[in-house]
C-alpha cells in the first residue's frame, strides 16, 4: 500500500489514540492526550494562570480533562493548533 502524500496543515502525533503515528486532532485523537501531557509538563507554567484550573485541598485538577469543559476551549491546546497551523474540519478552516 502506497504512503499518501502530507497535507498542509498535519501535525502527527503518537499519543495512545492508535497504535500508529497519525493526524493529529483527527478521529479518535481528538486533543485530550495532548492536553493531559501538556497539564502534566507545565502545571506549574503555563496552566498556572489557567481559568480551566480548579485547586483542591489535596491536588489540582483540569476541567477539561475532568469532562467538564470541551477539550476545543483549552488555551493550551488552542496555542499549540496556532502555532502549528493545524486545520480542523469544519473549525478553521479558510
């Protein structure tokens, strides 16, 4: 089977989604692996200041890796899809 060609705008990503490198924030990768390395790496940086942030008496929690926010509104995974120019079908699309 042939290789097909990279379109603009693909970042690959090998999160646990699949067992093999694929598109990033396409199909069942749908950003909260992303998020939950990026909460994991930088919570006391970026995420510090973050309004997703919610600080319990024993640890710190992300809404939107809880489920209680959509992964789309994460400021972190928002960056990171600027920064890369990715394209979601039907969001940013021009």
């Amino acid at each position: 089977m042939a290789k097909r060609k990279r379109r603009d705008g693909e970042v690959v990503c090998l999160c646990g989604s699949y067992p093999f490198p694929h598109r990033q924030m396409g199909g069942a990768c749908n950003g909260a692996a992303f998020i939950e390395v990026f909460f994991e790496s930088n919570m006391h940086s970026d995420c510090r200041d973050c309004h997703f942030r919610v600080a319990d008496e024993d640890q710190i929690q992300c809404q939107v890796l809880c489920g209680l926010d959509s992964v789309m509104q994460c400021p972190g995974l928002a960056d990171h899809i600027r920064y890369h120019s990715i394209r979601l079908y039907g969001v940013n699309r021009e």
